[in-house]
C-alpha cells in the first residue's frame, strides 16, 4: 500500500461559504495545517492555496482548490502532476449526504455519488482509486432541498459534531500518511 502524499480539501473560495457544509473539506485541511505548522499559499499553477506539512518525518502536500467545486479536477491534476503523485497517494475530504454530522469515514476508491468534485476529480484525473474521507452532514431528507442543505450552515449542534469528527481524523494522521488503511478504517468506523 502506497502512503498519502497529497490531502485535498473540497470547498468553494469566498468569505460566503466558509461556514457552510459543502466547505467541510476545506475545514479538515485547515486543521491540518494549524496542528502541524502549515500556512496555506496561493498558487495560480496549481489554482487553489496549498501547503506542505510534516508529521512524524512524513512530508504531505494540502490543498484548497480555488476552482469551485465542480472544477476540483483542475486544481488536484495540476498540483499532482507536477509532484507525480499518484492517484493511490491521495486523499480527498469532502462532505457527505449520506452520514450524519459526527461521522467520518474513510475509504478507498469508488463513484462519485453524484458529488460534483469528485466526479470533476476523476475526470480530470483518469481514474477514481483515490482515498475519500467522507465527512458526515447529514441529508435534508428531499433531493429538492440538497443544494440549499450544503450552500447552508450546519446548526451549532452539527457543527460541533462536524469539528469533533474531523479532531478524529486529524489524530489518525499518522497512520493515515504511514499507509495504515485499515487500522484507520477501523478505528473510524467504530466511532460512530
């Protein structure tokens, strides 16, 4: 099993989706970067704000791409690809519909769900055996009401499980860079 050397971030840039739920990306690597040492810079080659981090003696790239969401593709190529790294060496943290606030879940490759960035990723990438950290926030219960669910902010209550769920998958960064998959899943996964 290949290591991570590359964590995405998916969100929309603005001032006016910082707080919202489709942004839960974005918050998983902002954490990052504060518990490790990481300012985030703008790149235009690579359109988004990226950083580099290092945990343990392990270096790892963040990004934020700065495309929109359903562009996420041209950021993550543009930055893999000028560092080769490969598909199986990256991961990417979204919001998920299907789980509730709290939950997070780690896996290894598969569709897109109809989640705009990572149908854009796989695209623009050729392939979807990435790794997925899928962030829990909950569906509004009508497909009707999806897209002012995840342009909208989450209550105090879900934004507090959101942040404990990510402290979770920031302390499994370890293991998560050291290519221990499987630990991580089940250490996730019985979390919530």
């Amino acid at each position: 099993m290949s290591s991570i050397r590359l964590i995405v971030g998916l969100g929309n840039p603005g001032g006016q989706y910082e707080g919202t739920r489709h942004n839960a990306g974005f918050w998983f690597v902002d954490l990052l970067a504060r518990r490790h040492g990481g300012v985030f810079k703008s790149e235009s080659k690579f359109h988004g704000q990226n950083c580099r981090i290092n945990v343990a003696g392990r270096e790892c790239w963040l990004l934020k791409p700065t495309t929109f969401m359903n562009r996420s593709g041209q950021s993550v190529s543009s930055l893999a690809n000028y560092f080769k790294i490969s598909l199986e060496q990256i991961l990417v943290a979204y919001d998920e519909l299907d789980l509730p606030p709290g939950v997070l879940r780690l896996k290894p490759d598969g569709g897109h769900a109809g989640h705009n960035g990572l149908r854009d990723i796989m695209s623009a990438m050729g392939g979807r055996d990435f790794w997925r950290l899928r962030i829990g926030i909950d569906h509004p219960g009508n497909a009707k009401q999806v897209v002012d669910h995840v342009l909208g902010c989450p209550s105090r209550q879900d934004a507090d499980a959101i942040e404990d769920a990510l402290d979770e998958g920031e302390r499994a960064l370890e293991c998560i860079l050291d290519g221990e998959f499987q630990r991580v899943m089940n250490r996730l996964h019985s979390a919530g």
